[in-house]
C-alpha cells in the first residue's frame, strides 16, 4: 500500500516518530507501517533547539543514513522548509525524493525571538510557489501541512484552523496536521469541515486512538515525546549507576 492510501483507511495510520537509525530499526521490528522524523529530536539529538537551529545538510545526513538502514515509509519534518526562499526548498525536497523520502511537514509558523503564526493566505500562496518549483515531482511527495494555532494557544484557534484548511487544499496540501489540539469536539469540527486527512500529535489529553478514528482523524504523529521519555529513562538509569555505584541497576 503507498504511503498517500495509508492515510484513507478507517483505522487512522499510527506513525512513529524517529531520530535516528536505532529509533528507527526498533519501529520497523515493531511492525510500524511508516516513519516520520521529528525535528525536536533530532535537534536535540544535535545539540540545538527546535526550530531551525539545525542546518539542512545536518538533517540530510541523518536522513540518509535512516534511508539506508531501513525500509518503512519515511516522512521527513522539514519545519519551515530550511529557507524562506520557494525554490531553494523545492530543491531540498528533490534532494529527499532521490533519498527515497515519501512525505514531508511544512509550518505555517516560524520562529525568531519566539513562534508566530504567518498569516493564512501569504502562506498559502508560499506553499503554491514550493509545488510549482517542484513540477511533476511534487505528486510523489505527500505534503502534510501544520498549522500552529492551537500549538501557539490563539483564541479562535479552531476557526483560524478550519479557514486555513481550505485555504491550504486549495494550494495543494495533501494533509493537515494539527498539533496540540485534544478536545474531542474540536477535532470532529475540523475532521468535518475539512477535506485533507487530518494528523493529530501525542498529547496528554488526547483521546484513545480508536476515539480518534470515530472523530474523523487519519493520522496520529507522537511529536518528540517519545525522544523525551527515553532521555528520562536513561537519567533514571545513569542516577541509580552514580547512587549504588554498581553497575546493576542495568540488568535488573
């Protein structure tokens, strides 16, 4: 099955978010039907914070070296595209395509001092030139564009949302991935209101993934939570290690 049909079944596509290699081997062992990069991660990974601190050519290598050791369906976070300059990302996403690479994220949001939303239709209009950049090639990418203003906490956010989903079908978007939101009333709003297969993140709030699906979701991304919880898990380790100054705690 392609990776754009795995986004229309009844049963939402549960992807794993990876960072590297190793994250990566362990999804494909656990039967996982696609991959998708998440750039918290692996800027953490790195050294960086999120949003962009990482160069291009820094993500190119993990990527390819994710391509080259495994086989599932990989979607890529490319944040904002790397650059602000259409062209200049159209020739990024031909580079992932020769990888391999089958979808990506684009934000409608940037970050500077702090995050902010870019307003709907200039983003829009951003998103045309990126396709008409990439010509034919752009069908063998599945686009899931995320918006951010239920990330970013605005007021109407599920208005904004909605009036940016049509906005962004209309330039060419093949998905809408809507971090943050978790109110079940919410995403049946969006899922009705909007014709693009709709990507919801790991949240704590977030309901069951069979609840999901009754709601109209077809994609559920996990963010970098799961990053985030091993790093938890070796400190947990790494303490007891210093605490009994035994190496056991490692294999209990």
């Amino acid at each position: 099955m392609k990776f754009p049909e795995l986004h229309l079944l009844e049963k939402p596509l549960l992807i794993c978010n990876v960072w590297d290699v190793a994250s990566a081997k362990v999804a494909e062992d656990l039967g996982f039907e696609a991959i998708a990069t998440s750039s918290g991660a692996i800027a953490s990974m790195l050294g960086y914070r999120d949003g962009e601190e990482m160069t291009f050519p820094e993500l190119y290598y993990v990527l390819k070296r994710i391509t080259d050791c495994v086989k599932l369906p990989l979607s890529v976070d490319m944040e904002a595209g790397y650059s602000r300059d259409p062209q200049q990302i159209a020739t990024y996403l031909h580079q992932l395509l020769n990888l391999g690479v089958v979808g990506i994220n684009l934000e409608d949001s940037l970050v500077e001092k702090e995050r902010y939303l870019l307003e709907g239709e200039q983003f829009a209009r951003h998103l045309e030139s990126i396709i008409a950049n990439m010509g034919e090639q752009a069908k063998s990418l599945f686009i899931n564009i995320r918006t951010d203003g239920f990330l970013l906490g605005h007021k109407d956010a599920l208005q904004k949302t909605i009036e940016r989903a049509h906005l962004y079908q209309a330039a060419g978007a093949d998905g809408l991935f809507v971090p943050c939101i978790q109110n079940e009333e919410d995403i049946r709003q969006i899922s009705q209101h909007s014709a693009l297969p709709l990507n919801v993140m790991c949240m704590p709030e977030l309901p069951s993934f069979r609840t999901l699906g009754d709601l109209g979701v077809k994609r559920i991304s996990m963010g970098n939570f799961v990053h985030t919880q091993m790093l938890k898990q070796i400190k947990i380790s790494l303490t007891k290690i210093k605490e009994y100054e035994t190496f056991t705690p490692l294999f209990q």
